[in-house]
C-alpha cells in the first residue's frame, strides 16, 4: 500500500548578498620577521569567515601560498605568510567559485622597523598625556638617522575605540614622539603609517606607577655576598629616580647596598648584599606613595667561594665548542670535597641546562650553545657548601648560517644535498626543522664538510633533506634555542632531472678532460654556466660548454691537480653536481684473481685496471726469470670497454 503525500509550491523571495570580498584600509604591508603573518582586515558579504576558501599568489610565481580568513573579536582579517617583497594576488573562492572582490592585490614592501625607546613606560599613565618615543628606520641599517617619512598614527584601546593621538618625526638621530591620552588602562594599539604602509606598535598603559621584576635573575644562580649584581626591572608611569631601594636581613636590618639608576637599556636596580643568608630587596617611592605590580622580592644570598680569575666576560671561537674558565676556589670549599667531587650545573637565559667539570680545582669547563649570562653552580656531591658564579658567554662572530645556492632537484638516490656555511657555531650545536608549504616536518640532518685550507672563520656542511616531493620548503637554524642569522631559508626542490655525464675512468693532471652531457628524456633542457670547485667548495675553473654536431653538449677542461672536484650546472636553472675524482698518478694494477698458469704458445688475457692515464698510451713486455724477452705482450680493448693485456709465453718457468 503506497504511502500518501502532499506537494506544497512556494516562493523564496530575494535578493540573497552575493558572497563577496572587501578590504578595509590600505592593501600595502612591511615584509614582517620569519613567522609573523601579515594580516589585512577585510569585510565579508554573504558568507562567514569559515565558507571562504584563500590561496595566495606571489607575483611570478606558480606555487601559491596558504592563506586563511579568521575572527578576531570584530575585526575579520585575511592572513598569509609573504616570503618576499613584490606584489601578490589572493583568489577567494565560495564552492569552488570566486566570489565578487577577487581577486585581491597586496603589496608587500620592504620591511620597517619600529621600536619604543627603554624607559618609555616611565612617561605613560592612564588620564594623562603621554609621549612615546620611538624610532622609525630600515632593520638592515643601525643608524637611527636613516628612519623613513612618517605620514600619520593612530591609536585604538583594547576595546578597538579610536583614541586622538599625533606623531611628530624625530630629526637629527632624535626619535619620533607619538603623543595621546589614554582614557583607561590597558593594552592600547598604535599603527604608525611609515610611507602609507601601518606599523603596528603595542603599548599597555598602566593604571598608576608600577614596578616589577623579571622572573629569571641572576641566571637563576643564588646572590653571592659582597658581590654587586644588576637587576633589570620594569618601571612604569613614575620617573625611576622617585624610587628608593633597599636590602634587608631576615630581621629587617639592612645588609648591603641596593641602588636604582637609569641605562640605555632601561632602569637596574644594582644589589650587593653583606653576608649570606635570606634577603629581601624592596623598592619604595620616595614619597611614599603606593606602587602597582611586584616591589619586594626575596633573594638567597651564599658565601663567596668561587672567583673569577679573569673576569665575568668569556669569549669563545664558536658556540658548541668547549671553553676553560679559571677560578679560584676557596678554602672552605677544598675542604669539604676533592675538586673531581663537585657537580657543576650551567644553566643560559633560555634555561638550557647543560653540566660541565671542575679541572684541578682550577678551572671550569662546559660547552655553552648560546651567548649571554649563564649561570655556574657548583655543589659538593657529599653535600656541603654551594658556589655560584655567572659568566657572559660572546663570541667575535655571531652565530649565522649562508645557504648561496638555494635551488636543488631530487637525485635518484639519497636525499637532497644544500650546501651551506656556519658561522660562529660548531655544525654538532645547531637544531635544523625543515617544513614544507603545509608546514610539515620533513626529515633533514646536517653534515660536516672538508674544512676549508684557507683562513675563514666559517665552516662548510651539507644540509640534506629527505624527500621525493618537488616544492618550497624553509629551513630554520637555531642553536640553543635561538635563530641563526640568516635563519629561516626557503629553499626550492624541483624533480629530478635525468642528466646523465660520462666521466672518462682515465684523468691525469695537465691534459684535457671532455665529459659528454645527455639527458634521459625527450625534453629540451638549458644547460649553461659550468663550474669546478674544489673539495673545500672553491672555484678553480669555468669549464667550457661545447655544442657537438649530434646536439649534445660536452663540458671541457684542464685539472690542474689531482684530488676530489665537483662540476656544477645550471640546468634549467637549477644547479646539479657531477662529482669527479683526478688520481694522484699514473695506475697500472692487474687484477688479483686474474694470475693463473700459462701455457707456452698459447695466448691469454690478464685484465688490468688503469687510472691518471689513457690506456693506449701504455707499452707492455712479456720477460722470463733472466729479464730476457719471453713472447709477447699487447693490450687489449674489450667490447663492455675494459682492457686486458694478451700474453703468449715462448717457453715454461716464470
């Protein structure tokens, strides 16, 4: 029995807001630092954040880049990852479809830096004006003359209301003042419009004069009495020369100096406490009025058992490699353990903690992975005593990484090899995470190259990466936590190119190499720019690039001495490497399991393997037990192309 049902016509009235796409404000962006996203607020029609599909396109590329449309309370913003200056392009699509407004034009220019002063906070408070200063300048260049036209500012609090502000530019070195009045505290956004391009800057307005300390002091290490040590602190809205400090005992009574003062860097707060033992540091307005934040803090203070025999800075050739500071121990301390019995923890800025050893009780050794304060603990095994010290850990050159040619395709075996350079860090100290567009982790390692012969401070290796999907990729470099300079690099794989270069077995210094160049495919490939460097990765020669009649190429050149080389190519524009090895000399070797009996007048072969010389260059003689000539002896070419010698003895004997 069928089942009854009922048709109803209806009318969906319109018009429905076709889905659409519209920025707001200005389309123009400072390339930002690695792994910032540039974010450009736009307005939706039609859809929600979520139903808009965006991709990126660098202007002259063909790989676009991810992008994404998100909420962030009332603003809707587009973010995307730039990888260069130039202009880029975003499609926005809707069910596969774009939607009205795409695609997007963003202009990415080069990047502006823009900092606050240390010590701005000192002139900040809620109701009252403020003036920030700031500079405006080029990151790559460190003269704060260089800053850039400042068109206008603006100012909005946390609750995204605008708030009347002006910017005054700074001339002769001096920074631009940006001037406002803050209604409220709290965080407050200023975008600074450097040449039409906004600058964001985030200023948090205090609700009164506040102080603070930073969490980690003195490199985590306990004070040390009748030892001075500066303290970075966090001063805002008051003056830091309305503040008093002071150093007291667990019975209130003062126990050394503590002393506040102004740096470039911002306010310190200087301790040095009498004797060992609980302390507290406190920091008071000179009026008495009450201060906001953290004022009091308390510190443990040890005895003074270890000095420094050359001071807190220690300078070290590169990163990741051992250093020795002499110390001198005191004599409460050689008494309750042996030197081998102390445990000596260090611990850095980024709290990497490494462990190190005292060495005839005269010196400490660790291998530091980053610069600035660390802090040296020593302990007794057996209990006892505890010393502490801090160190400055510099290194004459900063830590950096060069990768010049950052192009390879997939060879047909093994991973993807980058040369690069290091600087200032050993390869064993640096972490590499290499990710693909879709920001997975892809298999990479770093390997030590042959040291360069000459005088350099850099030192060359080989990043290889396993993959067998062409594409972008960025490599990040850090040591102890840290970028390098020159970190992050994007590097472009391509697919392998099916070259293939015969190189002769027979190479001798001085004469002429010709190597035939031919791919394996039916496509019509670029092949210019040879090259021949060295096993330290010098370049000693520019082959030449010779057409055959058959439409080939061959690659010529003169070794002018013997060793490991490698012979590049720009194929496609992407560099592939030939390797090729020139003998010392002259090689003449017959094979070992070729000896055997001979039969008197009666020929045989003798394989023979030859380097550093032509075969057919060679004579051979066939002579008896007395020297004499004893039959013949010729050499041979076989069809698979190796060579033999046919020997026919005259008579029996050796």
């Amino acid at each position: 029995m069928g089942v009854p049902f009922a048709s109803l016509p209806i009318t969906i009235d319109g018009p429905f807001d076709k889905p659409a796409i519209y920025p707001i404000g200005t389309t123009k962006r400072a390339l930002p630092v690695s792994g910032t996203p540039v974010s450009i607020p736009v307005k939706l029609e039609g859809i929600s954040p979520g139903e808009a599909l965006c991709t990126v396109l660098p202007m002259g590329e063909d790989t676009p880049l991810p992008a994404h449309i998100t909420s962030k309370g009332d603003k809707t913003l587009l973010d995307f990852y730039p990888s260069k200056i130039g202009k880029y392009t975003v499609q926005a699509t809707y069910l596969k479809s774009p939607i009205t407004g795409s695609p997007l034009d963003i202009q990415i220019v080069p990047p502006v830096k823009a900092e606050l002063l240390p010590g701005w906070k000192s002139h900040v408070v809620a109701n009252k004006p403020c003036a920030v200063p700031i500079i405006i300048a080029d990151p790559s260049v460190k003269d704060v003359k260089s800053h850039k036209p400042i068109t206008h500012a603006t100012v909005k609090n946390a609750f995204e209301n605008p708030v009347e502000a002006t910017i005054t530019e700074g001339t002769d070195g001096n920074p631009s003042m940006l001037q406002f009045t803050p209604k409220q505290a709290g965080p407050h956004t200023a975008e600074i419009f450097v040449d039409g391009v906004p600058i964001p800057i985030v200023i948090d307005v205090p609700e009164g004069p506040t102080v603070g300390f930073p969490t980690r002091i003195n490199g985590g290490s306990p004070f040390t009495s009748k030892r001075p040590v500066a303290i970075p602190i966090d001063v805002a809205a008051i003056e830091p020369s309305n503040l008093v400090a002071s150093v007291t005992d667990t019975k209130g009574e003062p126990s050394g100096t503590a002393e506040i003062q102004e740096t470039p860097d911002g306010p310190v707060i200087t301790v040095c406490p009498d004797k060992p033992g609980p302390h507290t540091i406190a920091i008071k307005t000179s009026n008495g009025a009450p201060l906001l934040g953290t004022s009091v803090l308390p510190i443990d203070v040890v005895p003074d058992l270890v000095q420094l025999v050359e001071g807190p800075i220690v300078s070290v050739p590169q990163l990741g490699s051992p250093c020795s500071i002499p110390i001198t121990l005191s004599p409460e301390l050689l008494t309750s353990c042996k030197p081998s019995d102390i445990e000596v923890i260090v611990c850095d800025e980024l709290n990497n903690i490494s462990t190190g050893k005292v060495v005839d009780g005269s010196a400490i050794t660790f291998t530091p992975k980053a610069t600035g304060p660390h802090s040296i603990r020593l302990s007794p095994i057996s209990g006892g005593p505890i010393a502490s010290v801090v160190v400055d850990i510099e290194t004459p050159n900063p830590p950096s990484v060069v990768i010049e040619n950052t192009t390879r395709s997939i060879p047909e075996t093994g991973p993807v090899l980058f040369p690069f350079l290091l600087e200032g860090v050993q390869p064993e100290a640096v972490d590499v995470i290499v990710k693909d567009t879709e920001s997975q982790i892809t298999t990479a390692e770093i390997q030590k190259s042959q040291p360069l012969k000459m005088e350099s401070s850099k030192i060359p290796c080989v990043l290889g990466i396993k993959t067998h999907h062409p594409g972008k990729y960025q490599a990040q470099f850090s040591v102890g936590g840290l970028p390098l300079s020159g970190s992050p690099v994007t590097l472009q794989i391509t697919s392998h190119i099916p070259l293939l270069a015969r190189v002769p077995p027979e190479i001798s210094p001085g004469e002429l190499v010709s190597i035939p160049i031919q791919f394996l495919d039916a496509s019509k490939h670029s092949v210019k720019e040879p090259k021949l460097f060295d096993e330290n990765g010098v370049l000693v020669d520019k082959p030449a690039l010779i057409d055959t009649p058959s439409g080939l190429s061959k690659m010529e050149f003169v070794p002018k001495a013997p060793g490991k080389y490698t012979a590049q190519l720009l194929v496609d524009g992407v560099p592939v490497s030939i390797p090729i090895t020139v003998p010392e000399g002259p090689y003449v070797g017959f094979e070992p399991e070729s000896l055997q009996d001979f039969v008197p007048e009666i020929a045989d072969f003798i394989p023979i393997s030859v380097t550093g010389l032509a075969p057919l260059k060679i004579d051979f003689e066939l002579t008896d037990e007395n020297n004499l000539f004893s039959g013949t002896a010729e050499l041979v070419k076989s069809p698979d192309g190796s060579y033999s010698v046919k020997a026919k003895p005259i008579h029996e004997g050796p």
